[in-house]
C-alpha cells in the first residue's frame, strides 16, 4: 500500500488544521501574549518569590505586614468607628428633620403675619389712618 502525500508528512496536516482553527479565532496563537506575574521586589526567580512570600508570612512585623494583633486592633477600632458613624448619622437624620419642622413653622408663621398685616392695613384703610412696619431685618 501506498501513502498519500499527506501520509507521508503528519505534521503537515497538524499545521493545516492550527492555521484553520487560528483563522477561525481571528489571530495567531503566537500574537497573543501569554500571562505574566510580576515577582515581588528583590525576587529574581518564582522559587524566589516563594520562599520570600513564605518568610514573611511566618514572620510578619519585620515585613511590614500586618500581625493578628494587628488585626484584632484594627477590627475594634473599626467597629468602634462604625458604630459611632451610625450614631452621628441617626443624628444628622433626626436634625435635618427637625430643622424641617422648623424651616415648615417659620413659613407658616409668616403667612400668619402676612394675613394680619393685610388685615391691619383693611382697617387702616378703613379708619382713614396710617400703619408703620417694623421687620426684624430693619432694626
């Protein structure tokens, strides 16, 4: 028996079909950038890095890492703070109510003093006299 062309060279066929499915993809697989990690400063190797991210685990306060207490601290202090955000906002909520209440009487208020000018000044009219204003913003 006798092989084809294509027999008689196997890897031809494997580069027929990876340039058939990279044109599908719409690119070459050697364009496409493999994945890179940075290594940590003063690593030159992976093994490197491992053993250095290894020392400082076992051995944070001299790394600058943080250490459980160092946690169990920072914890605490932010549930603390928390807690005092939660109550300073229930206060800022309560305050911007009642200063609405206020800002609503006030301007209730001055309708009221408006109609009573404008009554005042009917009978003014009516009595053939004069009425002064006096605003707290003229004194």
């Amino acid at each position: 028996m006798s092989s084809g062309p294509r027999d008689s060279n196997p890897d031809a066929t494997q580069d027929d079909s990876n340039q058939t499915d990279d044109a599908a993809q719409g690119g070459d697989v050697a364009e496409s950038p493999g994945m890179t990690i940075p290594l940590p400063e003063g690593s030159t190797s992976v093994s490197d890095a491992i053993v250095t991210n290894r020392e400082m685990l076992r051995d944070p306060e001299n790394h600058g890492l943080a250490t459980d207490g160092d946690i169990e601290n920072l914890s605490g202090a932010m549930e603390s703070l928390s807690a005092k955000v939660e109550r300073v906002n229930h206060q800022h909520e309560d305050g911007a109510a009642r200063l609405t209440e206020l800002e609503e009487l006030a301007e209730r208020q001055q309708q009221q003093i408006d109609e009573l000018q404008s009554m005042v000044s009917s009978l003014v009219d009516i009595l053939g006299t004069e009425a002064e204003w006096t605003t707290f913003d003229e004194e």
